[in-house]
C-alpha cells in the first residue's frame, strides 16, 4: 500500500492506494513543519481511522509540503511518520516537487505556485534546482493569498478602502485595529492568519478595488519570479498550481498573453496527479 | 524624586531627578511591552543598583515606550513599576507623546518617528490625535530600519545587490537562508533581527546600493505618513525622532526642501528634553 500527501498551509490532501488502485482519499488541516511541531502531527495521525487502521500496510509514503524545504525538517516529517507507519518507507519533499511532478512528470519546465504564498523554480524532469524564492510574507510572497491580504489590512486600517468594501469586510470579520496587530505580532502563526482571507477574497474578487489588488500581485509574481526564470531558461513551458493561480487563472491567462508566456497548465489539485504518477511507478 | 524612561525596541534611555537637579542617567537593553513580559521588565529594574537604591524614594514615574500604545499595556507597565517603585505613580504614554512633549512642549505640530519602525501623528500641545499609523514590519514600517533591512535581506537572499556589498555583508554578519529564515519565522521577536543592523546601516550609508534604498525609504516615509498629515493640518511645524530620522537628517533636510516641509527639528535622544520638560514642571 502507497500513501501520498500533499500539504499547504491551510489543507492536507491524503490518498492511499494498492494495487494500482486507489483506496482512500481525504483531507485534512494543513501541516507546515516549518511552524508544527511532533505533536501536532502526531494528534493528526493518531485521529484518522483510516490512517490508523492501515497503519501497519503501508510500505511507501510520499510526503509533499510547503514547509519541507530543508533536509531537517524533511527529517522531522520522517521521523514522526516512521514512528506512526512502522513498515514503510518515508520520503518527504518540498511542494515544488508535487507542482513539479504533478504536471511535468519526467519532463522539464518551470514550475510555480501561488498560494498562501509564493514560490518557483526550474525542474530539470528529475529534481528541482535551488532556486531563491520561497522568502515567506515579511520579505516576498508576492501575488500570493499572503500578500493580498498584507494589501488589505493595511489600507483597512488606514481606511484607505473603499467604504462599500470596507463594509463587506466588517460584516463577515470582526476586525480593528488592536485584534489585526495581535493576530500579526503576538500570535505565533501570522500567516494562518493572512491566508484565512481566501475564500472571501475569491467571492469579492469581482469588487474594482479587489480586483486591482489581485491583478497587481499577479502581475508582480510574473515580473518576480517568472520572468528572471524565464531568462534563465528560455522558452520554457511554465506549469503553476496553488489556490491563487487557479482561483484567479482568467487574469493570469491575459497577462500570459500580454507577456508571452507559455503556460501550460494552472493545476487546482496536484494530488490527482501525483497519486496516478505514483501508482504507475509502484 | 522623578524618573523618566524613554524606550525604543533597541534601548531604553533613563533619568532620575530630585529638586530641579539631574541625579542619574544611564541606557539600559529597550522595553516592549508589546513583546516582553513581566518578568523581563522586573529582572531589568532589579539588576540597576541606581533603580534599586532610589526605588523607596521616586515619588513620580514617567514612562514612553514603542510597545506602550495600548491601555492594556500602559497597565502592564504601570503593574510592574508600581510593584518595584512602592511610593510612585506610574504614567505610561506612547513613544509618539515623548516626540512630541520633546520637540513641542505645549504648542501643536506633526511629530513623526523613524526608528526601528515608522510612525507619525498630530499633535494638539496637549495631546496625540489618534492615527492610523503604526502598523509594524509586516504590514508598513516604510523608510525605517525593519523596512530598510526587509528590502537589504530580500535583495541578499535573491542575488539582487552589488558583489562588493555582499562581502561587506557576509564580512559583519554570518548570514545565510536558513539563518535569516529562522530568525524571521521560527523566532519570537523578528523586529529586534530586522533593527539589529541598524549600525552597519549607517556606517555604510554612503554605498550607492544601500543610499538608494534609504533615500527610497525616507521618501515613502514623507509620502506615506507626512504628507496625508500635511493635507489635513496644512502649513504645520514637523518634528521627528528616530534613529533613522536622526542618522539620515542630511538627506532628509534636502527631501524636506523638495516637499516644503517645515521640519522644525530632528532630535537625537528625546530623554534630554524630557527630562528638562518634567523637571520644570515638578
């Protein structure tokens, strides 16, 4: 039996499979190792019958998150799933390499996503190469839910929004001043914060003023990241995933054009992808 | 016998002073109440043999703090104070009323703060009149030294700055991405990471790389903060503290000629005239 995983900062898609055919799948809160730590993953294996009734089955996992950038939290993953699922096997990777696989397989390209935040790089068809993005939302995150929601809350508190937009934010968030600060520098998850604005900023999104917002941090994703990429590697077909990219992929289409880029898919949920591509290979 | 405190997020400036006369001065590490609890407040009045020595005989405290903008906590500070300097009592203001009452006194203006953050409001000659400035490090900040340094990381991390700067950096600092990223996610008080490079700042400031991005800084301070100020209290006198305000005033000056800002003054260190102002005044 195969387990994948593929993890944002807000959900976690989960699929088993065996045999070449899949089992389960579902979803469940996010797991960032970057700011979770054993414990939490702990509880959130420990709670899924699924999880808890196929523990001992599993001989493989793939593991795919936002926070697994670096070989020590890659090795803090690992651990807490070897510990839970005895007889497997654990690799854990960055999300670029889901975006990377779930679209490009085996082929090369430039892979991105704009998400809870921002991130791209190239893909060799084997391995994603170092890239220097991926800085989070005090220095970059640009385009991403983050970032539009930094937009928002400053010109919230500086009432520098439109009063009918203003509105709609009040009467769905009790926000002011004095919760926005805490929930930013007194709370150890700002970000969880940020991206909590999604769903609201995609029901709005058709609001003039929003609409700017988003095109802009569009725009500024394509001039900082894909663009450099782009010179790098020329010609390059360019696969994004992420609630952004997909949510709002009408915009990024136009501007694909505008700048002549050849995107050649917005995927919504790598995990379909991914769990065909690895039900092939075991 | 009066003591007056006056604290950024790097250093807190204090002065005790007993019929007309000066008796003590000294710089202790900064008070946030804003980040640091009790504890920490408690430890640093009980290491100060000065504070320890006088404690039974201040009659009055007055306190300024970047942190202390809240009523909540000014009670903070007032507890804590209270609990060491039994015969006292404890004021507590906003560092923006010491820029004020520094420059000011008891006439009115727009007193402005570029230090480790940004801010700016207006001044009646009795009190603030409540801004919307403030915001910290991840949503505004512009021009002062955590804005300064989010751009200086961003363009290190990204290859974005000249050779030559770079090893000046790498010779001060052992930075690296996972060192920078740890110390602005994973770390309990980013700002006092981002504030920390404010000497090399300024002893590099004539470096094209770096006098652009201040310059760039202390321009987006003018527009963001004093010329909205400017619009509703036309032809006011300005006066500013802050580092920032108080390393760069040369070219600040020349902005201010640029802009026809009345800057009445850029004080260095708020505490001297301060502690004049409650000396006369007691």
């Amino acid at each position: 039996m195969i387990l994948v995983i593929f993890t944002g900062s807000r959900y976690a898609d989960w699929r088993l499979a065996e045999k070449g055919r899949l089992l389960h799948g579902f979803r469940t809160a996010g797991i960032n190792s970057y700011i979770q730590d054993e414990n939490f993953i702990n509880q959130l294996l420990n709670k899924n019958t699924d999880l808890l009734y196929n523990a001992e089955k599993v001989k493989k996992i793939f593991f795919f998150g936002a926070g697994a950038s670096s070989k020590e939290r890659q090795e803090k993953i690992i651990q807490v799933f070897s510990t839970f699922f005895k007889n497997a096997k654990v690799k854990a990777s960055h999300d670029l390499d889901a975006s990377a696989i779930s679209t490009f397989g085996d082929d090369k390209g430039i892979v991105g996503i704009i998400g809870s935040g921002s991130n791209a790089a190239y893909f060799t068809g084997k391995k994603i190469v170092t890239n220097n993005y991926g800085l989070g939302y005090i220095l970059a995150d640009e385009g991403s839910t983050n970032w539009i929601a930094q937009q928002v809350l400053r010109d919230y508190l500086t009432d520098a929004m439109p009063q009918g937009f203003r509105e709609k934010l009040d009467e769905k968030y009790s926000l002011d001043r004095k919760y926005i600060l805490e929930k930013l520098y007194n709370n150890p998850n700002p970000n969880i914060f940020l991206t909590s604005f999604a769903d609201f900023f995609y029901e709005h999104r058709y609001e003039p003023y929003l609409s700017n917002i988003i095109k802009k941090g569009l725009n500024l994703y394509i001039t900082t990241y894909l663009l450099p990429l782009l010179d790098q590697y020329p010609d390059s077909n360019i696969s994004l995933t992420g609630s952004v990219a997909h949510n709002y992929q009408e915009w990024l289409t136009e501007f694909a054009k505008e700048y002549h880029l050849n995107i050649k898919t917005i995927t919504k949920e790598p995990i379909q992808n991914l769990i065909k591509y690895y039900i092939n290979k075991n």
